[in-house]
C-alpha cells in the first residue's frame, strides 16, 4: 500500500506558499502521494479563503520530484473537459509523468453551480461528468474527436502535446456512499476514492463544520467495496482504492495498526487527511516529517 497526505486548500492551507512547504516534507518524510482538495467556495457567505486546485498542482509539481500528485476530487461537471485535458497533459509533463486525475460530481452543488448560473442537479451533473470523462479520454490521449452529445460538440478536435503518461495519467472516480452510482463509474476506470456521506447531510444539513471521521469507510468497509468493484470489472489492469483517515500525529505503532488493516483488506492506497481547521498548521508540518506509517 502506498501512503499520500491529503491536504484542504483553506485555512492554515489557503496560503500557496505553505501548501508546497507541505508537500516538500512529505517527499523528504517517504510519503508517496501528495493530493488536495479542489472548490470554488464552501458555504454561500464565500468568508473561506479558497486557493486554486490547478495552479497548486503546478506548483507541487516543479517543487517536488518524485510524489505522485492530483486534485480529489475535479468537479469535470463545472469545467470544460477540453480545457482540463490540456491542462492535466500539461501538468502530466510538468510533472514528469506524476499525476493522476481525480473526478467527481463535485459538492456543494449550490455554491459551486447553481451560484454561478449552473446546472447542479446531481441528474445533470452526473450527466455531464460522464459524457465528459469520455472526452477528457480521448483528448488527452491525443485523438481526433468528433462528438455530438447532449452536453458537448465537437467538431476534429485534437489536442498536443500528450501528457507524459502513455496512454494518459490514471483516472480515480469518487464515490458518496450509500449510493452506488459512483461505484458504478469508478469501474470503468482506473481507481476509487470513497467516501461515507452521513444521514445528517443526506437531510440537508450545511457542509461546513463536518466531523470528517464520518465519512471515512472502515477496513470492512473497504474490503466490501473491493470485492463489489472486482465483480464489476472484466478488466485485469490495475485499480486503485483509496482509503482514508488520519494518522499523521498517531503513536507509530497505532498509526500502523490503522493502515495495515485498509492494506489488508484490499487499499492500494491510504490517504492521511489533515486537520482543516485554522491553527493546525504546525502540528501537521511536525507529525507530516515523522513520515508515513510503514
């Protein structure tokens, strides 16, 4: 199994500057991966100081040399897919080939569509994310595309250069539990990061002020998942399954006995999920430097 920091892009990590100090320490500590989130805004009152997923992603990449890096997840239903093909590739060579394309529906749908004049319905949003994820496929392998479809046209488009990654960077789906949609999705593809989704928010409740540990699977959890994508799928390549939780700042021994039982149970991937909330900086940076749970 492999081990990535996952960091917020606000509060203490809104600033850029902190965002790469991060990443260079989880490179120097061991750590494999180092993904962020990726938001527009968070609640309507716009007060939370929101960075730029891609742009971070260059940064990362021309400040590290070997952590695999990616934005989880890319709301592809807000976004033009032509446009974030040619910046993965680009980001994909920046890179050396290090990245990988995380895609979802994209929350909350309110102040990231419907606030901008979008459709956020999750029937549309799901709608366009897979008519473009065909896109984005096509594209940043650099074929010639001639579509018509209910959401995009195009007409002999081509993009170049091609990201570094033959034939492209691995794509990671998202899926909100209890649903199985998203499942359904991450099938076709290369990996899943899930999470729970908690009854309070399924009943409304706002998004902001979250206890994160609700959303996070269990190792039986995840086990289940494994074994419902391994039906799903008739392929034999490789897939990735991404679990999460937080560990950084965990005894060793504990930290360990966490991750191990994910590995066990099927994650090929453990993503340690920092403390959002402002004043964690430092204690991050410390617990990040002592290195992934091995």
């Amino acid at each position: 199994m492999q081990y990535a920091v996952y960091a917020p892009t606000f509060n203490d990590y809104g600033e850029p500057a902190r965002l790469v100090e991060l990443a260079v320490a989880a490179e120097r500590a061991g750590y494999d991966g180092f993904f962020i989130w990726d938001h527009l805004a968070l609640e309507p009152e716009g007060r939370i100081e929101i960075v730029d997923a891609t742009v971070m992603l260059g940064a990362l990449a021309q400040a590290t040399t070997r952590l695999r890096l990616g934005a989880m997840i890319t709301p592809l239903a807000r976004r033009r897919p032509w446009k974030v093909a040619k910046e993965m590739a680009t980001l994909d060579r920046l890179s050396g080939g290090r990245m990988t394309f995380g895609v979802g529906l994209g929350e909350p749908a309110g102040v990231e569509f419907e606030a901008f004049g979008e459709d956020g319905s999750a029937r549309t949003r799901a709608a366009r994310l897979d008519e473009g994820l065909a896109l984005f496929d096509a594209l940043v392998r650099g074929e010639r595309v001639n579509h018509r479809g209910p959401h995009y046209h195009l007409q002999d488009a081509q993009l170049a250069p091609r990201a570094t990654q033959q034939p492209r960077m691995p794509i990671w789906v998202a899926a909100s539990l209890p649903a199985r949609a998203g499942v359904r999705r991450a099938a076709r593809w290369d990996g899943i990061f899930p999470v729970c989704v908690p009854q309070s928010i399924l009943d409304g409740a706002p998004v902001t002020a979250l206890d994160w540990r609700e959303w996070w699977l269990s190792p039986a959890d995840i086990g289940a998942l494994t074994t419902e994508i391994q039906a799903l799928r008739s392929s034999e390549t490789v897939f990735d399954v991404a679990a999460s939780g937080r560990v950084c700042g965990l005894p060793a021994a504990q930290a360990h006995a966490v991750t191990a039982a994910f590995a066990a149970a099927g994650a090929t991937w453990f993503c340690d999920w920092v403390d959002e909330a402002p004043g964690t900086f430092a204690a991050t940076l410390a617990a990040i430097e002592r290195g992934p749970p091995r």
